[in-house]
C-alpha cells in the first residue's frame, strides 16, 4: 500500500551502486546490535533490523523456508523510496535477515507484490530440475507522477534460481504496462490447475481487475470486480484471491481479501474480504454473502492495525492451511509512531479458515500453532466469580510484557460488561473486553501511552461479536507495543499497537454490571526470539 503523493525524488545515483549485499542478519544478530534495546520493539513479532517497513511482500514457501518481503526503505524509518526487504524462517517465528531483495532502477521504485515458484518453469526463467522463484511487483515511476502521467504504475518481474538469496530483474520489464490508471499495482499471483495459467488479481483504483497469464511474462485481462461493491471510503489495494474449503463441508468458495486506504470499520487502514466462485476469468460473489456485504463492508481485522495482509504461496498440500500475515500499523499515523531506528512490525502468522457462523460464511483467523515454540512460564487461573476486579498478576509467579491469556468467560447478566485491563505502574493502561450493550468486543487505548504524535492515535475501537450465547472465549496475544484478541475460536479478531512509557506487565480482569464468571484461563509467558534459545 502507498501514500497517493509522493513527495521525494530518486536520484539516478540511487539506482548506481545499491546493489551491493548487506550481511544477513539473524534475529539473535540484530539484538547484538542493540537495536532491541530501544523502546517499543517487540519481543515475538517481526520488525525490521532498522529503517522503515510496510506492506509484506512476495510471500512464498520453497525448500524449507517461509519468505517474508517488505516494503522498505534502509534509508530512512518514513516511507520512502521503496525497496523489497527479505528474511526468511523455518517457522514463521524465528527470522534470519536477508540483503535487500529488490532495489529500485531507471522504471521506478518497487512496490508491493507476490512471488511464487514456478514448478513446471512455465517462464522459461529456470529450467525443469532448477525451477525459478518468481517475484512478480509493481515499479511506481515518480517522475512520470510528478509530470502529471496516469501510466506511471506498471508491473514488474525478476527471478532466482537460489532460493531467494539473489535476484535478475526481467530484460523486458515490465510484463505489463499501465493502460493510463493512476492506481494500477499489487498484483497478487497465483496458479490455477483448473485453467491450466497464472491469474493475477490487481488493485486498479476502485476495483480488481483480474489477468491470466500462462509464462509469467505475457498478460490479459479477463474481468473486473468490485465497483459499487463493498467498503469503497479509499483507494483498493493488496488484494489476494484463493480457494479454501468450508470447514464442516466438502463445499468450496473462493475469497477475496482487498485492504482500503482510508475507510476501514475504526478509521484509516483496514482489509475486507468477499467470499464468492472464480471460474479462471471471473469472480462472483456467494449469492449469501452478497446479500450480507454493503458499505460498510466485511473485515478480516476490526482493530486499527492489520493492513495489507495476504497469504502465502505454494504451501505443501500434506500441510494444507491457509496461512496469513498483516502490517501491524495505521496509515493515520503509522509515519509517526515514537520508535527511532525502526518502524513498525508484522503481525503474527495466522491460519484462515472459512466457516458458516450466525451471520452466515465468514472467515476465521488464529495464530499458527507454531507459536508455541515460544511458551515458557504457564499460570492457570482457578474458576470463579468475579464481581468488580480481579488481579491476576497478584499471584501470578512471574511478570513480563509478553504474554498470552487463555480465558473461557461466562457472562452472570445479559447486559454484563467485562474487559483485560493490561497496565503499568505509571496508571497506563489498555483494556481489551466485551461491551454487551452493543454486542461488540473493543479495545480501549485512550490510556495506553504516548499519543503526543497523533491526534487520530487514542480512542476506542470496535468489534462486533459474531458467536450467540453468555460464554466468550478471548485469545489475547500481547507484546511491549501490541495486543492481538481472538474472539470466539477467531470468529472477531482486533489488532491494535501502542506505546507505553513503561512496559505492561500488570493483568487484571475487571466486571461491570454483574458477575462475570472464569470457567477457565490461563496466562503464558512467551519468550523473545531474539534471546538465542529457540
């Protein structure tokens, strides 16, 4: 995703000389640096050794490893000339740093795209034992938007027959031309096996706009989807389409995921979905959901700060899920944020599935399994009634800022109100709970810290509640700048990030308006994956 004015200039010097690797860096390495010494940087989730982050990019499993490219600029922690930053892992936990990917040339800066593996070498780029990874991006021509051009966004490939580690840009960039859009990028690749070619689905202003291909190389459009459909208070980008069984069922449907700058269900940044069937050229959307989706639109997150998520590519079939990462940040500030050598994170891997739920399919999010590689110390919470408050990290046998809270709560009164209240000891606080009076979970962070940098920071967002009945189940996963809530086995999901001046290490469970009832809980410790055990 990109800010619509650009207001740098790139030097031809930029494009002399950048190409030169950088070491790799693990995360164990960058916290040698000192860098996670600074306040704010995570703990468990994915930041940039340094400069500026956004978008994730070009996200492909080959061989072993999960990449994971970024939008980047090494210069600067504000958005900027835009490079593809690279890591990879073998778990979506653990990241070893990669030189940088993708520098910008004389077409342009690069900005947010896919990548897959083209097994068959369908390209040509590779051979039949050596099959290319292909990364497919667009090139944004600033020049040519300052002139006052509309066909300055065009795509772009390059390819690497090393596993990602070095790249050639294709000799006859770019692979498709801008018939005169303004917004014209992220295309989002993928192989379809009923059509036999390479369906690309691109963010074109207001729409998507879907291209097949069948080597990578040579494209045609096949349709458009989404005007007058769903949230349209922004600019569409970073659309992914993939096909995914509903749970219970031999049914299958496609989704459709689409982020939308500004206009998302708390302000700003957000990504919405629609769920439907794609015949190779055209989607179209459930019959059901369509009578569901309107303006306001149906959202993958609720919280402020999951954008531009897609999903990866080319994960084996024996593994089968569905496999999901955001950027953790808000376009309303995210240039603004108080960190000082980086900027911004990723939040953590999750799987999507597709389920029938009371307001009919939708899709349910929850972190990948792997993440508990990171578990360390566990407390079990004893069933009980709470009336006003209770402590839990009273008698909780460790404090850190690192956590994940298990909770099954049971709800005494129809209109009873609950919350997580995560605090310090400077009256710092952010809350995180159930507001029956509207069926919503929120997550409050009028109190959580620093928000001198932005007047669009503070506030309380919501969530609406998409299971029936008194008994909630809360997944939270929280870090020193970020808490994840996963409601419902997944079913409502918020993200938000903030910044205390003092880590959150206090818990407690406050009730209003009659008892709210523990069935079950329990608090995890969760180690840093820059500490050098995992």
């Amino acid at each position: 995703m990109k800010i619509k004015q650009l207001l740098y200039a790139v030097p031809m010097v930029l494009f002399m000389g950048c190409q030169a690797e950088s070491s790799k860096q693990t995360t164990d390495e960058v916290v040698d640096n000192g860098t996670t010494k600074e306040a704010h940087r995570l703990l468990y989730h994915f930041t940039p050794p340094s400069g500026w982050m956004n978008d994730p990019n070009g996200m492909v499993y080959h061989d072993g490893e999960y990449h994971l490219f970024y939008q980047h600029n090494p210069d600067s922690t504000v958005w900027g000339p835009m490079h593809w930053g690279h890591a990879v892992s073998k778990d979506m936990v653990q990241w070893e740093h990669l030189p940088i990917a993708l520098y910008p040339d004389s077409l342009g800066t690069i900005f947010s795209g896919s990548a897959v593996v083209d097994l068959n070498n369908t390209s040509g780029l590779g051979t039949a034992d050596n099959p290319p990874m292909v990364a497919i991006y667009t090139y944004h021509n600033a020049e040519g938007e300052r002139a006052g051009r509309n066909d300055y966004q065009t795509q772009g490939i390059a390819f690497s027959l090393d596993r990602g580690r070095s790249w050639t840009k294709y000799e006859s960039n770019p692979v498709l031309p801008n018939p005169g859009i303004r917004d014209f990028r992220d295309p989002k690749v993928s192989w379809n096996e009923e059509a036999q070619k390479w369906i690309m689905a691109l963010a074109v202003a207001d729409h998507i706009s879907f291209y097949s291909s069948k080597n990578l190389k040579e494209w045609q459009h096949e349709s458009d989807f989404g005007q007058g459909i769903g949230a349209h208070g922004g600019v569409w980008e970073c659309p992914d389409l993939f096909k995914m069984q509903v749970n219970g069922s031999g049914a299958e449907k496609w989704v459709l995921l689409v982020s939308i700058n500004p206009g998302g269900p708390n302000g700003g940044s957000a990504t919405q979905y629609f769920v439907g069937d794609f015949d190779g050229k055209r989607f179209v959307l459930d019959e059901q959901f369509s009578a569901d989706v309107d303006e306001k639109g149906i959202w993958i997150d609720y919280g402020r700060d999951n954008y531009a998520g897609v999903t990866w590519s080319n994960i084996p079939a024996e593994d089968g899920r569905r496999l999901f990462m955001g950027w953790m940040s808000n376009w309303k500030y995210a240039n603004v944020v108080p960190t000082e050598k980086w900027r911004s994170a990723m939040t953590v891997a999750r799987t999507l599935t597709l389920a029938e739920t009371s307001e009919g399919l939708r899709l349910l999010s929850n972190p990948v399994e792997e993440l508990e590689k990171l578990y360390q110390n566990e407390y079990t919470l004893e069933s009980q009634a709470v009336a006003s408050a209770l402590d839990i990290s009273e008698k909780m046998p460790f404090r850190s800022p690192a956590l994940q809270i298990d909770l099954e709560l049971e709800l005494a009164n129809a209109d009873g109100e609950f919350a997580v209240e995560l605090s310090n000891d400077q009256d710092q606080k952010i809350l995180v709970g159930y507001d029956a009076a509207k069926n919503q979970y929120f997550i409050d962070r009028t109190k959580a810290g620093t928000h001198k940098f932005s007047d669009e920071f503070a506030g309380i967002h919501y969530g609406p509640r998409l299971a029936s009945g008194a008994v909630h189940t809360m997944k939270l996963l929280v870090d020193v700048a970020s808490v994840e809530l996963f409601a419902d086995g997944g079913k409502t999901v918020m993200t938000d990030i903030f910044f205390p001046d003092e880590e959150f290490t206090n818990v407690r469970l406050v009730s209003q308006k009659g008892n709210v009832r523990i069935n079950a809980g329990k608090v995890t410790d969760l180690k840093s994956i820059y500490n050098g055990s995992l």
